[in-house]
C-alpha cells in the first residue's frame, strides 16, 4: 500500500472526499514531523513510536579501496512497533498473501 491507496483507503472507509482523505493524511504526517522537531519522539497508541536518535561515530573502510574511514555521528529515525501491530503482524501469512498478489496479476 502506498499514499494514494491509503488515502483511497480513508476516502472510501470515512465517506470523505479523495481530496479531504488527502489533506487529513498529509496533515497526520506533518504532524508527526513537527512533533519529531520539538520532542524527538512521536507515540501513536496502538500503532507505534517514532523517536530520533544518534548513532554513534565509528570506524569504517571504503569497500573499493579497503581504506580506513571515519564514519560521523548523525541523527537517525527509529520505529518501534506496538504490541497490537506485533501480533496483527505475526497473523499475517506472507506466502499466502504473495500467491494471491500473483495470481490477481496474472489475470
């Protein structure tokens, strides 16, 4: 699923315009980005958390020339998925859903 489906997704299951699913989705996202800005970490119950951290800087080589390099620190993005969104997850069977996806593109 990408945005467009999910926002058909939102139009179709709360009865809203494709445009209105549109602005609430790319609301929902900027708003996850603001609150990452200011807090660092975003928490939505039942789906997961957003939180930024830092890597550390570390020692690493160029794989071409087998030289040593310094990698830096830097800011990264890590999630976190809730327990509903575990088990929701270990419920799904991906052979199955991957022969449906191929025989749905087959016809």
């Amino acid at each position: 699923m990408n945005k467009k489906d999910l926002t058909d997704f939102m139009a179709e299951a709360t009865g809203l315009k494709k445009k209105d699913s549109k602005i609430a989705i790319d609301t929902v996202l900027e708003g996850i980005q603001a609150g990452l800005q200011t807090d660092g970490k975003v928490t939505l119950v039942g789906f997961g958390t957003f939180e930024l951290y830092t890597r550390k800087a570390r020692k690493g080589h160029n794989p071409k020339t087998g030289d040593p390099l310094d990698i830096p620190a830097k800011t990264a993005l890590k999630f976190r998925i809730s327990k509903k969104m575990k088990e929701m997850a270990a419920a799904v069977n991906l052979e199955e859903m991957v022969a449906a996806q191929e025989a749905a593109a087959a016809e």
